[in-house]
C-alpha cells in the first residue's frame, strides 16, 4: 500500500519551558510595556536586543513588531522618501515589496537565477536606477555576498538584507543580516525564533538605529535602550520624523531569549532535516536540486526543488498527488496567489517589469515547509513519497514538455 505521511507542515515545536517561566514572570510583573521598567531594570525587550546584538556580531539592535516592520523603519531610517525607486529581487515573500511601497518608495524588481538568488548581471544593469538594495535571502538561499558587496559597493548603493530565512545562517564565515548597512529579522511563527509576531534589526550604524528607534515609537525613552546608540546619535530625528508605533514588548522578548540561546543547535536540526530529504531525492527522476555553495553555511528550514521542462498540468497533478499522501507543496508558478504563496507579477501595485528569467524559474519551483516538529524518519518518509510521485508522473506520460503541452 502507498506510504502516507501524517504530519503537519505548519506545526512548529512548543515553547521551551524556560520561555514559559520567562513569560510568566512578565505576565506576574504587570509591565509587559517595554518602557515600564522598575528601577534599575533592563527588562526582557532590552535584555534582548543586547543578547541579538552580541549572537549576530552587531554594534546595535532593535526589536520591533514584525519582520516587515523592521523592513519599513530601516528603509525608512536609510533615508528612502516617497517616490524613490528600491531594488530588491524578484523571488520573495510579500512583505519585503510591501515595507518598500508602504512607505511610497517604488520597488524595482531583479531577476533571480536558478539557484533562487538575485541575478548579478540584472542588478549591475539595474544599480544606477537605486540608491538602496532590499536583498531577501528568500527560502534560505544565499546569493554571493562578496560579489552583491561589490557591485553595490562601486555604484554607491546601500545595501539592506532581509534575514527572514536566514537568521542563524552565513555566508563565508559572515552573519546574515551583516554585510551591509542593516540586517532585518523577523521572529514570526513560521522563522527561526517563534513570539507569534516580532522582528528585529541590526546593524553598525548609529543614525540607522537612532531613527529606527524613534520611529519604532521610543517617545524621548531612548535612554532605555542597552543595545542603541547614545543620545548624541538622535540629531534631529524627533524632530522630522514621525512615531510609527511598533514596539516589541517584554512577553514576546521573554518568549524569544531562551530560543535565541538555543538558535545554533535549531538551525543545526533544521539543517539535518534538510540533508535527509536532499539524499532520499537524489537521483530521483524528472527533478532538480537546488545547488547549495561551500560558501553557503545556510539553515534548511524549507526545502525547494524545480521540476524543469514539465507542463503546468503536470505540475498542478503531481503537488495534487502529493497532497492526497499528506506531503504539502507549493507552487510558485500557480496562476492565482495561494495561502502564503504569491509571485512578484501578482503584486500590480508595484507595476512590476516583465522578468522572463524569473518566471521561468518560478514556473517550475516547488517549495516545502520542513517544521523542526518532524523526525529525520519522516523526512525520509516525505523523500521516498516524493520520489514515488515523479515516477508516477513520468509513468502516466505526464511530464511532456511545457512546449508539447500548450
Ligand atoms: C515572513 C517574512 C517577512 C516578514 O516578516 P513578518 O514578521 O511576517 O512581517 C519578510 N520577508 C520574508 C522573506 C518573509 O518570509
């Protein structure tokens, strides 16, 4: 009988019980504000921001609200006004082209590669339209960041990376989120650390941070702020810039804490997950692997594959099939947005620029949740059913040529 598998892609681990005892200290003080502080108190948003700084390498660090939040405020605090243009590849998750037309910037999509990072000759041609790079590191893939460095370095563009899949990941030895002017976290239920909602920002930058916190909502509070700049570095940004209210609050930084000390060996067990099902697909028909660099010290939270050459139909068929076994995909080449899945062409108020290449790609992409909530058994398990899948597929005659098939 066919194997079927019954886990559940959207179910992360529960909260630590050290976490638990962490919240509830916080729930039991009454200050869950991260400005209500007793005397002397650093509180848990605070203690947070120190502890973030110190495991990504940063001079400082905000938490704020979301991960999206945190893309808009250092946007923001970057100096991107209204009506200026923002490059950011073309392969990623809504929020990233929304924090950049939230604020009435405009973003410029590039074209991705086959290995689901930004394509560099796109963004060479592209650099001398922008004065800001918003990188997502979508789905944990890395593009190479000595050369991204480079390119925007000699055209004096700056460069923000949204870390969303990649907290806890490196490039040559480098944090993510640290090779450019600021690095964009989010600890949203479905990431690497888990407050429900949350983000975080880093970076070496003083007025960067200065005006991110202001804006994050800090009133003239900046002084509680172990892991920001002094107050020399608040210049006149109270003055100028406006109070967009997205703290983070003392619940959610006692939740994420003991998590972030535990980041290293959560990403390690992701990582293996991941290795499990890259080896029960090897070989398998019909598909290819993303390549994953020497350079890429990445975390395999997610795990993509593309299944070139195959028409639409078969495609829809075979992540039907899947489903009927309990293995949930996502396609990114659907015509109509799904759950959380959308393409840079849905996004029409951003009038994206046709992007042959990208489409291309994202017409064979599937993409799979790996929750650490899974055992390496059932990650082999999901491998085999895959595997048995594509055989099915190319056994019905169903893998024709896109050409063939339209
Ligand atoms: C989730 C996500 C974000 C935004 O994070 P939120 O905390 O949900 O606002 C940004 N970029 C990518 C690639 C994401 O997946």
């Amino acid at each position: 009988m066919a194997e079927v598998f019954r886990g559940v892609f959207t179910q992360q681990l529960p909260i630590p019980p050290e976490a638990e005892a962490a919240a509830l200290a916080v729930l039991r003080s009454g200050r869950l504000h991260r400005y209500n502080l007793a005397p002397g108190e650093t509180g848990e948003t605070g203690a947070l921001e120190s502890e973030f700084a110190a495991a990504m390498g940063a001079r400082y660090s905000l938490a704020v609200a979301s991960g999206g939040q945190a893309l808009a405020l250092a946007l923001r605090a970057a100096h991107v006004a209204p009506g200026d243009p923002v490059l950011t590849n073309a392969f990623t998750l809504a929020p990233v082209p929304g924090a950049i037309a939230g604020i009435g910037a405009r973003p410029v999509f590039v074209e991705i590669t086959d290995r689901l990072t930004i394509d560099l000759d796109d963004l060479a041609a592209k650099l001398p339209r922008a004065r800001v790079l918003l990188l997502s590191h979508m789905r944990g893939h890395s593009a190479d960041m000595d050369r991204v460095m480079a390119l925007c370095g000699a055209a004096g563009v700056r460069v923000i990376e949204d870390c969303a899949h990649t907290m806890g990941a490196r490039w040559r030895g480098v944090a993510s989120g640290r090779h450019g002017l600021a690095g964009c976290y989010s600890t949203q239920t479905y990431k690497h650390l888990n407050s429900g909602e949350g983000g975080l920002i880093v970076s070496d930058d003083a007025d960067l941070i200065a005006r991110a916190t202001w804006m994050s909502g800090s009133y003239m509070l900046h002084d509680r702020h172990p892991a920001g700049p002094g107050p020399g570095a608040y210049g006149t940004t109270m003055w100028t810039d406006p109070n967009l209210s997205a703290r983070m609050d003392h619940l959610r930084a006692a939740i994420l804490r003991p998590q972030l000390r535990a980041l290293a060996a959560t990403c390690a067990a992701w990582t293996e997950r991941y290795r499990v099902v890259e080896a029960g697909l090897a070989g398998a028909p019909f598909l290819r692997l993303i390549s994953r660099p020497a350079e890429e010290d990445f975390v395999g939270s997610s795990f993509q594959f593309r299944l070139p050459g195959w028409s639409a139909a078969a495609i829809a068929g075979f992540v039907a099939a899947c489903a009927g076994r309990g293995v949930e995909l996502k396609w990114f080449g659907a015509p109509q947005p799904q759950g959380f899945t959308s393409r840079y062409d849905h996004w029409r108020y951003a009038a994206p620029e046709p992007l042959p290449q990208t489409d291309r790609v994202l017409a064979e992409l599937i993409d799979m949740r790996l929750p650490l909530s899974f055992s390496l058994e059932d990650c082999a398990l999901i491998a085999r059913i895959l595997c048995d899948e594509l055989s099915r597929a190319a056994a019905k005659g169903a893998v024709a040529r896109r050409e063939a098939a339209e």
